[in-house]
C-alpha cells in the first residue's frame, strides 16, 4: 500500500488480528464508521460495530489496492470472501485522517 498513513495499516492489522481494541484506538474520539447504512461514532461504539461484524460473520480481507484522493483521504480497495450472502464481494473502504488518527470510515 504506497502513501498510505500508518494508522489505516495499524487499522486493518487490527481487524485481521480481531483486535477491537487496537482498532477502536486508530479513530479520533469522535471517530466515526459509517457500515451498511449505519454509523457509529465514538471508540465504544466502533468496538461493538467491528465485534458484531465478526461475530456475524466468518471472512477474509485482501486489500487490492489503496489511492489518495485528497490531502486527507484515502480509498482502500478490499476484496472479501466468507459465508456472508453471495460470500464475495469488493468493497472500497474510504478513510479520513486528522492528526494521524482515523476520523471516518465509510465502507460501500
């Protein structure tokens, strides 16, 4: 992943680790994800978001790609398979940064 910040790395070694506190930790305090038309905002509420997500459902993630679209935000190009429906999919996972930390996430 070229020009990518270290807090979207520490990010997604987090989440193929499961480690949800790690993960929670990557966003600003007000940090927020926005998943499957939901958001979540704060580190609490992304632990649970991120625990429930595993807990659903049993996956792989292959980042394919990464690109800096601004100053401050970053598309990272996933590709997912597991026992979800259809059990594939790619997805571009859109990070924010702000003072090296993970201000929002919108994954679509």
């Amino acid at each position: 992943m070229s020009a990518t910040p270290d807090v979207i790395a520490h990010y997604l070694q987090a989440a193929d680790e499961k480690d949800f506190q790690a993960l929670a930790a990557c966003f600003t305090e007000d940090g927020s994800v926005v998943d499957e038309g939901k958001t979540y905002v704060g580190h609490d509420a992304i632990r649970r978001w991120r625990e429930g997500t595993v807990a659903q459902w049993t996956y792989t993630t292959t980042v394919t790609g990464t690109e800096q679209v601004t100053g401050d935000r970053y598309d990272v190009a996933v590709h997912l398979e597991g026992d979800f429906p259809g059990g594939e999919v790619d997805l571009t996972q859109t990070f924010t940064v702000s003072d090296r930390l993970i201000r929002r996430l919108v994954i679509g």
